[in-house]
C-alpha cells in the first residue's frame, strides 16, 4: 500500500516538473545574439523629392465672341477731307504773290509762255525818267530793244528763286523775269571759258568770282547765264578770274532733270566786252 502512495507521489512530482519545467528553462536559457548588421550610408536626397512641383498651368479663359458691329458709313466729303490730311502741304511762296496787276501797273510779260512755269503779276510800274521798277526794289533801265537794252541787275534774276522751285512744285515765275524774256538786256559779271580749248564761243556769265573748276563760288541756275557769243573769244591764263560785259537776247528757258533745276537763263546773239577787276 505504502508503494503505490510512494509511486502516486512520483507521478505527482513528475507532472509538476513537465508542466513547469519548459517555462522556468525558457527564462532561464540565455536569449541568442543577433546577427550582426553592417552599417549602411546615408543616400542622397533624390532630384525628385527635392525639387519643388512644377506650378499647375492656369486655365485659358472662356473665349466670349466679340459682339458684331456695323460698319458706320463714310462721306465722299469725309473721305476727301482723310486724303487731303495726309498729303504734305505744299511750301507756300516765300514773297507776297499778286493775283492781278495793281492800279498803274504795266502788263509787260504777262503773255509770256514759259516752259514749266506760270506767270504770276507783279508791280512793274513806269518811272519819270522812263525806267521801270518792278515791285517797288528792282530797277530796271532801258527798253529791251538792241539799240536801249535792259540794263538789269543779279539781284532780279535772282529773285526767281522765291516761288520759282521745281523740285518743290512751285512754279510762279514773276512777271519782273518774264518780260525780260526775248528782250535784249545787259549785265556785268564774271565769266568763266572751257579750260581745254584754244577759244570758245560759249561762255558762262555769272555772279560769283568763279575759275570753271576749282577756286571760287560755284553758280546756281538763277545767278548764272549760258552766254553764245557771236564772236569766239580766247582764254586767258587758267584759274584766272575775268569780269566783263555782256549784250544779247535774254531767253527764259528752264532746264529740268528730274524736276530739279539746272538751267534758267540763256543769252543769244551776244558779245562780250572784257574789263579789269
């Protein structure tokens, strides 16, 4: 009896060490090491996470159709008035231009026709010693024939140059130029020959001191003529300046290239008379 209490005992005893025992173990048995782990370096932020996002693209606005509008209709008046704004006015006279002849005035050249050119009147009225003076500052001496030419000065044919520019459109030519037109005149002045010939019957009368090449004042169109002399005459030294005076038929022939002037004044049938400066 007393070894099967001994026996019961034992089985007791066992049975308390198989429950007990795996708990006790597992908390005593030491824990194994982790494995080891190398260290890793630190990676470089990527472009993607750095960079900031790229700003969404804004909606295009609602395209509103622009309402029809009807054409408002334009005057021919209108339209001419437009045309005429746009053209350059044209460069008024540079002296007070008549439209008729004043009170004692003469009509001495008015029926001229003149190449490109108008004939505007002027004041030419006659003085008591039988002269003339046109505008109230040129005078004029002499009645245009051979025998009593006109005694004229630059400053008339030059005045031209006032209201009488092609290249401007301005084309009045004043009665005081135009009646000298086909009337014998004379004038003194310098004169310049062709520099390559032995003489010449051509000459060119002029304002300025002028040697036809290098020294001096070139002339224009309107203080200049073109002088054909009846009888050729020799040069002189070159470069020289020669003054003298000269008797012809004067012609108004305007020499257009281009609508630029370079011819005015022509003296037909002329002689010369040399004297010194």
């Amino acid at each position: 009896m007393k070894w099967i209490w001994a026996v019961l005992a034992l089985v007791i005893v066992a049975g308390g060490v198989a429950v007990f025992w795996p708990e006790s173990s597992a908390a005593v048995a030491p824990s194994k090491p982790a494995a080891y782990t190398a260290p890793t370096k630190p990676q470089a932020p990527s472009v993607a996470a750095v960079a900031p996002a790229a700003p969404a693209p804004a909606k295009p606005a609602p395209v509103t159709a622009a309402p029809a509008t009807t054409p408002t209709p334009t005057s021919a008046a209108s339209t001419a008035t437009a045309t005429v704004a746009t053209k350059p006015a044209k460069a008024s006279p540079r002296e007070p231009v008549l439209k008729e002849v004043p009170p004692g005035g003469l009509t001495l050249g008015l029926d001229k026709k003149i190449p490109f050119a108008t004939v505007t009147p002027g004041a030419i009225m006659k003085q008591p010693d039988g002269s003339l003076l046109a505008d109230g500052k040129y005078k004029i001496e002499g009645d245009g024939s051979r025998e009593k030419p006109y005694r004229i000065g630059w400053d008339c044919l030059a005045s031209a140059n006032k209201t009488f520019i092609p290249r401007l459109k301005e084309d009045l030519m004043p009665q005081r130029v135009a009646l000298l037109d086909g009337a014998w005149v004379r004038i003194d002045g310098y004169f310049a020959l062709p520099l390559m010939l032995q003489e010449s019957s051509e000459i060119l009368v002029m304002l300025n001191q002028w040697d036809g090449c290098c020294i001096g004042v070139p002339p224009t169109p309107y203080d200049a003529l073109e002088v054909k002399l009846v009888e050729p005459v020799k040069p002189s030294r070159r470069h020289a300046f020669n003054f003298g005076t000269v008797l012809g038929r004067l012609r108004v022939d305007p020499m257009l290239v281009e609508n630029w002037l370079v011819g005015l004044y022509r003296l037909e049938e002329a002689t010369l008379t040399q004297t010194g400066l």
